[in-house]
C-alpha cells in the first residue's frame, strides 16, 4: 500500500495560501508597483478594497454556476431518456450556441433590454457555462453500464429510482468534471462583467486597460488566475474523492 503524500507536496495549500496572502496584503505590494511602473501616476489600484472584489466575484461566478447546473443537468438528464431522446440534437445545438457567442455579444444584446448591472452578466455567464455541464451529463449517463441498470430493475426499482440510485451516482465523477470546467471558464469570463457595472476583479483589469495602465490589469488579473487554479484543484480533489466512492 502506498504512502499518503505529504500535504507539503500538494500544489492546493500553497496555492491558496498565496491567493489569501495576495489579496489581504496586495497593498503592502504598493512600493514593488511603484518601483516596477515608475512612469505611472498611480501603479496600484486604490478603488475598491480587493477583498471587497473577491467577494463580489465569487457571487457571481457561484450564482451563475448555479444557474448553468439547475439548467444543465435537467436538460442532459431529459436528453439520455426516451422520451428525449429526439430533442438532443436541438439541446447540443442550443447550448453550442451558448458558447459561440462571446459573453461581450451577449452582455451588449442584454443590456438594452434588462440594462446594466448582475442581471446581463448572469445571463451571459450561465449561458457560457452550459455546454461542458450538458455534455458531460449525457456522457456520464451514457457509460452508466448496462449491468447496473439491469440489475436495478431486477431488485424492482422504477426508472426515477434507477435514476437517482444507480445512474446518477455512477455518472457523478464525469458530471462534477463538467461542473469543474463550467466554474474555471466562469472565474474568467465574469471578469468581463465589469464592463457593464457590475463589481469584480475585472474592475481593475478594465481601468486598466482603458488608461493604459499596465500595473492595474496585472493585479487585477493575477487573483482572477490564481482564483481559478485554487478552484480547479479543489474541483479535481472531489472529482478524485467521488471516483473512489464509485468504485468502492
């Protein structure tokens, strides 16, 4: 039997140690700006507090997320049954469009009719983070093996008990995948947001691109990076976590 790594050696700790260090002592980091980007004014950004932004965009990210799974596992689950079976291509199509489109394109169609703010964000965002949820819902469902499900209904379950007993348990490590990918695509795009009103780390990123200030968009988007890194691993921990339960 192997030896358990050493929680030294895991990349998660450090990781996340680093962005919480980053976030809460970005100002002592004022004089290593300054001394990198002398030609400007203002080398770090003094708005609002990057706690204050972290916060404010993992909501959105959580909250859209949300939105892409209570939308995406439904509708990959409908595309695996029988009796949805003829509206999966229409489905596939559906949410391939979602990610055709650029959330920019998205957020410029959505605020005329809603206006600016959480609301058009939430909007492109969910629809953005769609397509790796419905695929892997229908990909986990579909390699669900036969066995199982014969051997459910032989112990006289019902299709909603076979479901949610014996298919969705076995699909969970691929659908959680697709759940990992929907969320590191989301902590980048909801960056975006910010070109709308709405208050994330892209805030920094968008003032600083606009006045060509260098030391800005590179606060802004290294806690945007190291957010991402710090979910996707833990996303890969319970991705690791339910593949053991599944096939213990």
């Amino acid at each position: 039997m192997s030896a358990r790594p050493h929680w030294w050696r895991d990349p998660l700790p450090w990781t996340a140690a680093a962005f919480v260090a980053l976030v809460f002592g970005m100002p002592a980091l004022r004089p290593l700006f300054a001394a990198a980007f002398p030609a400007l004014e203002r080398p770090y950004y003094e708005g609002a507090g990057f706690p204050a932004l972290v916060a404010a965009h993992l909501v959105l990210v959580l909250a859209s997320s949300a939105a892409a799974v209570l939308i995406g596992v439904p509708a990959g689950i409908f595309a695996t049954r029988r009796a949805g079976a003829e509206f999966r291509p229409m489905i596939e199509t559906v949410v391939a469009a979602g990610q055709t489109f650029p959330p920019v394109a998205v957020l410029a169609l959505a605020v005329p009719a809603i206006g600016f703010g959480v609301k058009p964000a939430l909007i492109a965002l969910a629809l953005y983070g769609l397509l790796p949820i419905v695929q892997n819902t229908i990909a986990g469902l579909q390699q669900v093996p036969p066995a199982s499900v014969e051997a459910g209904r032989g112990l006289g379950m019902t299709q909603g008990q076979l479901l949610r007993r014996v298919e969705l348990p076995l699909a969970a490590p691929l659908i959680v995948s697709g759940i990992r990918t929907s969320v590191v695509i989301n902590i980048g795009t909801a960056a975006i947001a910010s070109t709308v009103g709405v208050r994330t780390l892209g805030v920094p990123i968008v003032l600083g691109l606009i006045g060509a200030n260098l030391a800005y968009v590179l606060q802004g988007s290294v806690l945007v990076a190291l957010m991402a890194v710090v979910l996707d691993l833990g996303f890969e921990r319970a991705t690791a976590a339910l593949q053991r339960w599944r096939e213990a």
